[in-house]
C-alpha cells in the first residue's frame, strides 16, 4: 500500500539512552565539565536539553555525586583504577548506590558500601586517633584527613591509597558547605578564629587552590575567601595567598561581574595577602583594579574609591616610588576633603602624606599604614 491509497508515514524519533550508571556518569561528567565554562546554575538545564532529561533529574545526579552530607566517602576522594577518572556516587531507581567513574571507562559499577566499609575499617585500623569517640561508624567520613587518594580497582576491597604526609583533622566531615560557611562566620564573629578556620580547611581538603579549576558553586569560593581572610588575619599571608587567588578568581567567574560587591571584597583580600606576603608589584596591581571597579560601581569620589587610592599610595611608597605615591596620595586627600570635607580618615591620609615627606630620603619598604587592610571591611 503507497501513501496515495491512506497509509501513515512512518515518523522518526529521538531515540532515549536508558537509565543505566553509565549514562549516569556520562551526564554528571557533562554536567560539571560545562559549568567549569558556564557555571552551576546554567550547565544542568543544558546538558539536559541535549541529553532529552529534564533539568530537575539532572541537579539531582549531580547533586547526589556532589554531596557531602550521608556520602559514603568524601567526594573527590575516590579514583578508578583503570581510566584514572574520579569515582561519583550513583542511585537509580530500584537499585543499591554504587560508584563509577565519570565518564565512565566501561568498568562495572562497585557497590557504595562496600567501599565505605573497607576505607572505614582502613582508618580504623592506621589512624584511630583522627575519629572522634562515639563517630566509628562515620569513620569513612573522616578519611580526607590521613588519606590523599584511594585507587578503586575491580572490587570495593581492592583499593590502593594514597595516604598524607601529614594527617589532619577533619571538623564536621558530613557538613554541607553553606553549613560550614555558616558556622565559619558565627566562629569569626565570637572571635574564635582558630575554630573558624579549621571548619572551613576541613570543607575544602579536597580541593587544590593552585590548579586550573575554580570553584563549582559560590557557597564553595566565598568558603575558601574566607578561609583566606581569617589566615591572613592570624598572620600567614604565605598560607592565605593560594586561597585568595583561588577564591577570587572562583567569584569573578561565578557571579560574572568584576564590580559585584563579593567579588571585590575578595580582591581586597587578594591584594592585602600579596602586600602582607611582600608582592608589593602585585599588590598594587590588585589596587588599581579595585580602584576602577569601585569607580564603576560606586564613582571616583566614593568612600571605597578613595580609601583604596590611599592604600594603593602607600604601596606604591613601600615599593620605593615615592613620587607617584606622595602625588596621589595628595590628590586623595584634596578629593576627600571636596567630598567628604569631616569625614575621619582625612587626618589619617594627612598624618601618612606627612610620614611620607619626612622619610622620603630614607630606605624603601619603610611601612607607612593608614588602616589595616586584612579584613573585608577595610581598603
């Protein structure tokens, strides 16, 4: 029978990949390879356009492979074996949880608990003391402290770890990073710093500030921020630095808007950790940027324009360049007095100008301050 005499074409449709670990792992594998370029936010709903999945389906195999809290292991902590690939956690529908790499190299799935159970049992054996009494049964949890990588071979038994030069301890391993940044902040503010950064560093032992990738979500770079700011504070600006870099460049390129209060506030930090760690030229680059995303956001004759401009003066004088720094500390001082004609900070400019006239003749790298610029809060 032809289409003349009243039979249907046929149609053709999009076939749709079955709901397999591996397919699973391939999605979560795009996924997180696409907001690396495009954000978290942004990369579910495109990768589930092109994978015929609804975005809902797509955050939650995400978000489950991503997970801390009720997580066998910590994420990032498991390998494959065979491809070299991280391991994520998988659960579908009808099925026991089970990790495979993503994307993944063929390999047969591996039970969760099984792993759980031998990295426990491993801890417990070697490193007792970094599992806290009463917390045996979360002894996996803990693992990112003595452990740097395991290497999952055929089964869940056979792994091959990596373990630390130096064990740490691990504060609230099952806690989610808005949690910890949340507990982080109350820490800070009840003047417990010591306790605010080991709840943060326990948060992002995972993670290496010095490798190309940034952070996947904000919760995650305004941690490490802090994390920077806090050991700047206690006066480890080597420690600090890779964690400000990383911080700042995770922000930037999360929120998109260089002028986006967060993310300037990083690059305060960022440029007070160079100037603290003695990189005095980076530094004073990180000012001007501050200074022409201040002048963006709020104007040239704002408050954080100019206190900036005057931090970036008295760099630029313990760099050795005096002249540039005394002229611009001037014409600071001269547009504050315009604008702001009562506010404090006048006389501190003034009293530094001074400071710089009077040692001008003296050895570069004198400190000249005009405020404290470790905390968020200052220029």
């Amino acid at each position: 029978m032809n289409p003349k005499e009243g039979t249907p074409m046929p149609t053709r449709t999009t076939a749709i990949p079955a709901w397999t670990p591996a397919f699973v792992a391939e999605v979560v594998a795009a996924t997180i390879e696409h907001a690396a370029v495009h954000g978290l936010h942004q990369a579910p709903r495109d990768v589930a356009r092109s994978h015929h999945l609804s975005p809902a389906t797509v955050e939650e195999w995400v978000s489950r492979a991503r997970a801390v809290q009720a997580a066998p292991v910590p994420p990032g902590l498991l390998a494959c074996h065979t491809c070299a690939r991280s391991m994520i956690l998988i659960q579908l529908p009808g099925s026991g949880r089970v990790y495979l790499c993503a994307p993944s190299c063929g390999r047969t799935p591996v039970p969760a608990e099984e792993i759980r159970d031998a990295v426990a049992a491993v801890i417990l054996h070697r490193t007792p003391h970094l599992v806290p009494p009463g917390k045996t049964t979360q002894a996996a949890s803990y693992a990112l402290g003595p452990i740097q990588r395991v290497t999952v071979g055929a089964t869940g038994t056979d792994l091959h770890i990596t373990w630390r030069a130096v064990s740490l301890q691990v504060t609230g391993p099952m806690m989610a990073m808005a949690q910890r940044l949340h507990l982080a902040k109350r820490h800070a503010a009840d003047n417990k710093p010591e306790r605010a950064i080991d709840v943060l560093h326990s948060g992002l032992l995972h993670i290496d500030p010095t490798s190309g990738r940034l952070a996947l979500d904000t919760a995650t770079a305004r941690a490490a921020a802090l994390l920077a700011t806090l050991t700047l504070t206690s006066g480890d600006p080597a420690a600090a630095l890779p964690w400000a870099q990383w911080g700042h460049r995770s922000l930037r390129h999360l929120l998109r808007d260089p002028t986006n209060p967060e993310v300037r506030a990083a690059l305060r930090v960022l440029a007070a950790t160079h100037r603290a760690a003695g990189n005095l030229t980076a530094a004073a680059d990180c000012y001007s940027d501050l200074i022409r995303h201040h002048t963006q956001a709020d104007g040239p004759y704002a408050l954080p324009t100019l206190a900036t401009q005057a931090t970036l003066a008295v760099v630029l004088y313990e760099h050795g360049r005096q002249e540039p720094a005394q002229q611009l500390l001037a014409r600071t001082i001269a547009d504050h007095r315009r604008v702001h004609p009562h506010h404090p900070a006048i006389a501190r400019m003034a009293a530094a100008l001074y400071r710089m006239h009077t040692t001008a003749t003296g050895p570069p790298g004198h400190p000249t301050r005009i405020a404290s610029p470790a905390t968020p809060g200052a220029s």
